[in-house]
C-alpha cells in the first residue's frame, strides 16, 4: 500500500481517515475468513495514526513500533520523522522474523523482511 504525500506532514487527515476507511473496507472484500493476513507499504504516517486504529479492527498489529524499530529510512533521507514504513499481521501470523533493514541502502526507504510460517 502507498499512502497518500501530504507537503503538510504525516500527520492524520480527514483524507488519510478515508484512505485507512477505505482501505479497510478494501481487505474485508477480497479477505475470505480468518484467513492470515499481511499488510505493509509506504503508509506516510506517524506511529498511532488512526491508520492504525481502522487497521486493527482487522485483527492487524504493526510490527514496526511493536518490535521497537525506531525508523524506517535510509541515510538518503534526512528529514524528521524517519517514519513512513509499516508491516502488520494478524495473530494467525507466525512471524519467524521481521527486520527493517538497513544495509544494503537502494531507496531513502529501508526494505522490510518479514520470515513467517
């Protein structure tokens, strides 16, 4: 998922709100079930966006913040905050391993690797 740019920052919208709505509604169409579910991208949020909060109605919880990453940008970026990068699963996920990487560095963006089972 790519999130909406906004030059006025990440912080939450009436536009972000709509996008986390509508993107939400968008998973409960094509989900079947219980089924395991993984949701990463550039969201252009802050941690505890309401992004969050429609995401989690879903089951969803982010491993970034969770994990205690503290960023998810490349030496390519230097502005505040280094956020922009989310990973989420439900509990069906087993995750194995998850890591925002940082080496090596092809995008002001660092990649996610998730192992799972």
């Amino acid at each position: 998922m790519h999130g909406l740019r906004d030059i006025g920052g990440k912080g939450d919208t009436p536009a972000r709100r709509a996008q986390a709505d509508a993107l939400v509604k968008l998973i409960r169409q094509v989900r079947k079930g219980d089924e395991r579910l993984v949701v990463c991208g550039d969201f252009n949020v802050l941690p505890g966006s309401v992004t969050f909060d429609a995401l989690s109605t879903l089951g969803l919880s982010d491993l970034i913040t969770a994990r205690g990453h503290r960023d998810t940008r490349t030496s390519y970026y230097g502005k505040e905050p280094r956020f922009a990068d989310y990973m989420l699963v439900t509990p069906a996920v087993e995750v194995i391993a998850f890591d925002a990487v940082t080496e090596p560095e092809v995008s002001d963006h660092r990649a996610l690797l998730l192992d799972l089972r």
